[in-house]
C-alpha cells in the first residue's frame, strides 16, 4: 500500500492534543445531526479519506512540513513560552493550510461550482469539481496566497475557566464580528481579506490561537498571552466550532452529552442552512465608465440573457462574542466602492489596489465596548 494512501484533512497530531487517553488514540466525539456522544473513537479513522490530496507524494510531504512545524510551536506554546514572530507566522500559515483544505471547504467548493454549472448549462459541465479537484485547488490557493492572513495580530487564549475549547472536524474558523455588526456591509459577506477578520483555532482544551484584524479591535495581552476566567467567553469560542464544522465535534473530557447539546442548542438557530449563496445580476445600463448591473432572482432573468454569476460562502454568527476582543477606539477599514467590499489596511495599499479610502471603523456605542 503507497505511504500516502489515507490522508488526513485535520492531522492526527492536531487531534491529539484533545485525545484523553495516555496514548493518545482515542477522542470522544459529538454528532451533530444524530445529537450523540460517542466515547472512544479511534483518531486513526477521523476526518481522513483515501488519496484526499491526490497521490502527489511532494504535495503531501509539503503539507506534512507545515504540520511538523505547526507540532514545534505546540510544544513552546504548551510550556507557556512568550509568543514570538515564529511562532505567530507558523501558526497563521497552519491556519490557513487547515482552512482551505477541510472535507467541509471542499465540499462546499463543490456544490458552489455545481451550482454554477447548472445555471450556465452543458458548454460548462467540464468545470465540475470533484472532492479531490477542490482541495488540490485549495491547496494551489495556499501555495499563491499563503501570506494573505500575515497582516493579523495573534493571540494565545488561555483558558483558566472550568468549560473547555471543544474543536471539529473543520477547526481552523474564520468569522467577523465588526461585519455582522456594522449596518454598511449589510448585502455582502466577507473573506479572507476583509477588514474586522477573526481567524480562531482551538489548539488545545486549555488553548486557542486567535488572529485578528489590529485595526478594529484591541486586545489586551501579556507576551501575546490572554488569560480568560469566564464560562460565557469560552462558549463564544465554542458557538464557531458547532457553527463550521461539517458534522463532528471532538472533545477531551468525558462531560456530560448536554455539555455539547446545550452550547449546540444555543446557536443552533445560526448555523447556516446553506453553506453558500449565489447572486445574479443582468445588465442595466451602459457607462462611459462602464456597465452596470442589478441584482435579480435566478427565475427573473430572461431566456437567452447573458448575466453575471457571483458565489460566496456563509458563516453562522455566535449569540455572543468574547469579552476580550474589544473594538479599537478611532479604528479604520479601507473601502473602494466596489463589490470587493471591506478591507484590511495591506490589501488595501498592496500593489495594483485603486481607489481605497481610509475609514472610521465604527463608531461604538458605549455598551459595546
């Protein structure tokens, strides 16, 4: 049998670290759809799948290089070292490595280009992924774009209340809390380039690594340390687990079934039915400047009208956010008018961008800070 045959799309020495068994073989794990705890399961056979990456031996060893790395840092960060600038890169990256390469990004790659392809019709059927073809092209996204996250701040979030950080079988998350919560970006969705990200990684039951956009929020921390007593910013955490993953949380402790039931139920109305929406547009007039269109229902456009396709994927916003990230005072995000939307300060003066202006983030009322 080739070494590279089952491959894992979260790695097993990611896992490990919420394993409760000394030999670390076993997690316990919560169901989502059948709202069942199963105690005791083998790690060697979760989230893996024959040839996930294909049988490109180099791919896989250069994945394996970036886990090898992102095991090191553990290792300084589980003796409580000082956060340092090799530390936050080689975390970023392995971030950014586990979010585009998940059995939930690909499938959910998948069923947007199907979805694509059915509209356009047969000059198109070539273009259909399969599971295999989405994660070697999230694969090929990192390799281009693997600096695209470099720009966020990072902190260590030590967790010294009695709830754990759970994690799942698509951990590495990434949300928006000025986003959700700004009535300008009301219509749009956002990405990894967006001003306001929050890119969140359950590292342990007792840490978790947080990235965050520097010029919305302040969080305070000591050697790139955050110390959190309260129950209530650990289920925060916990809601972005159960509102991303595809279908498992794993957990360390053998706690209660309504431990996970209940952080479940409290977000349950968020999770996103649809991982994706696709938007379309026809043309409404003709500029000096350009073309213009408007947004319209699929079954509203015309027999043998051309129109624009757009797909973006949805993300389920907690019932609550962390106390500890709080929103900078004076903060900016760069807008250029265009459908690119919100943007952080380096994609915004990256070379090529147009026409950003600085603006004030928000303005906070005093009850949300």
């Amino acid at each position: 049998m080739p070494s590279n045959k089952n491959q894992h799309f979260v790695p097993r020495s990611y896992l490990r670290a919420f394993s409760p068994d000394e030999k670390k073989r076993t997690i316990n794990l919560f169901n989502l759809d059948r709202e069942r705890l199963i105690l005791g399961a083998s790690i060697k056979h979760q989230c893996s799948g024959d040839y996930f990456y294909g049988d490109d031996e180099e791919l896989e060893e250069a994945i394996q290089l970036v886990e090898r790395s992102y095991a090191e840092v553990v290792n300084d960060i589980e003796r409580y070292e000082p956060v340092t600038a090799l530390h936050q890169t080689v975390l970023r990256r392995f971030w950014l490595l586990q979010f585009l390469r998940t059995d939930a990004a690909a499938r959910r790659s998948v069923e947007m280009t199907d979805a694509i392809v059915d509209f356009a019709g047969p000059e198109l059927e070539k273009n259909r992924f399969s599971i295999k073809d989405a994660v070697q092209t999230g694969m090929q996204i990192y390799a281009e774009q693997m600096s695209a996250i470099d720009d966020l701040k990072i902190c260590i979030v030590k967790n010294n209340s009695k709830t754990p950080f759970i994690t799942s079988d698509n951990p590495a998350t990434l949300t928006n809390r000025w986003h959700f919560q700004d009535s300008r970006t009301n219509g749009s969705n956002f990405g990894l380039t967006a001003a306001g990200a929050l890119a969140v990684l359950p590292i342990s039951p007792k840490i978790l690594m947080l990235a965050y956009d520097g010029d919305v929020y302040s969080i305070q921390k000591n050697r790139g340390w955050v110390q959190i007593k309260g129950d209530n910013d650990v289920d925060a955490l916990n809601q972005l687990q159960i509102l991303n993953c595809w279908a498992n949380i794993y957990l360390r402790d053998d706690i209660p079934v309504n431990f996970i039931a209940d952080c479940a139920d409290r977000c349950r109305g968020n999770r996103p039915t649809n991982r994706y929406i696709i938007d379309y547009a026809v043309l409404k007039e003709k500029t000096d400047e350009g073309s213009i269109y408007r947004t319209v229902a699929k079954e509203a456009i015309p027999d043998g009208e051309s129109a624009l396709v757009h797909s973006q994927s949805v993300y389920g916003e907690p019932t609550h956010w962390p106390a500890f990230v709080r929103y900078r005072k004076n903060g900016t995000v760069y807008y250029n008018g265009s459908a690119v939307g919100y943007v952080r300060r380096a994609p915004a003066t990256a070379r090529g961008a147009r026409g950003f202006r600085q603006l004030r983030s928000r303005q906070i009322p005093p009850s949300s800070v």
